[in-house]
C-alpha cells in the first residue's frame, strides 16, 4: 500500500479540513499516480472535496463510523483493515493509496510499504500534520525530483520506501 500526501516543512497537511495549498502541478500528480486505482480516505478528506463528489475513475472509500453517511459513488468502511480487505478483492497492494486525514494516515503508515510525498518549502499554519518520515527508521528516500511552480513555490517530488 502507498501513501501520498503534500507536506509543508513541518509535516502540516491541512488547516479548517482543506488544503494547505491548491498546487496544480501537485494537484495534476495526485490525479497521475491514483487514477484506476484505491482511495482511501477519513469523513473530513471525503467532504472537502468539490461538492462532495467521489474522485473520478477510482474506487472511493470512506472510512467512517457514522452509519447514516452514504453518498453515490464511494464505499463506506468503519475499519481500516476492513477497508484494505475489500481493495485487494479488485487491486494489487500497490494500487491501493491512503490519501487522508490525520488519523487515517497515522494508522495505515504501518501497512504501507511506499510513499509519495510532496514537499513544499513553505511553512503554513496547519492544524493537522503527517507523521514525519524522515525521522522514522524504517523509511528511506528512493528518489525525489524539485521544480519550481507556476506559482513561485518550490516542491519536491519524494518517493520513499520502507526497509
């Protein structure tokens, strides 16, 4: 399974359940890398959306308690571990992509075995924040690829792995 995820230089991912940054070359990324495959994601990321629509061309699932939310489009899971179960019925391990919040990252970055992380060199002031991998032993860098955006900001492309 994959993470991904834009990260400012502290880890911070989000602020008031949105983005910290709206970054069309990480935007176009995302859609790149997750399209045919797995998103998994908490209440809050699936509601931040653009009128509360599923991603398109991706199986959406939802992870949730509250057993009155449905909405077309996506599959709702209370457990993660459930939620991962029915992924690999249809897709491979490696087409399988945590996409957020908080919560869901700090508990499927344990099943996952490679990440794509977007780094902005920028400081925002988030209120939810990413495990930090570079400080965890298990992690390395594989490779990673900076440009500067359309917008000014300079992001790196960083793909780690976990040994």
């Amino acid at each position: 399974m994959n993470i991904i995820a834009a990260v400012d230089k502290n880890w911070g991912i989000g602020k008031d359940n949105g983005l910290l940054d709206h970054i069309p070359e990480d935007m176009k990324f995302f859609r790149e890398t997750t399209k045919g495959k797995v998103v998994i994601m908490g209440k809050n990321t699936f509601l931040s959306f653009p009128n509360q629509k599923p991603l398109p061309n991706r199986l959406n699932i939802v992870l949730t308690h509250d057993k009155t939310f449905g909405f077309e489009g996506i599959t709702v899971c209370d457990d993660l571990k459930k939620a991962i179960e029915i992924a690999k019925i249809q897709y491979k391990d490696e087409d399988i992509f945590i996409i957020g919040g908080e919560s869901i990252y700090r508990q499927a970055e344990p099943f996952c075995s490679k990440a794509y992380i977007t780094k902005i060199d920028n400081e925002y002031d988030a209120d939810k924040f990413m495990v930090n991998l570079d400080k965890l032993p298990d992690w390395k860098v594989k490779s990673e690829e900076s440009l500067k955006t359309e917008k000014g900001l300079y992001i790196t492309f960083t793909e780690y792995v976990k040994i």
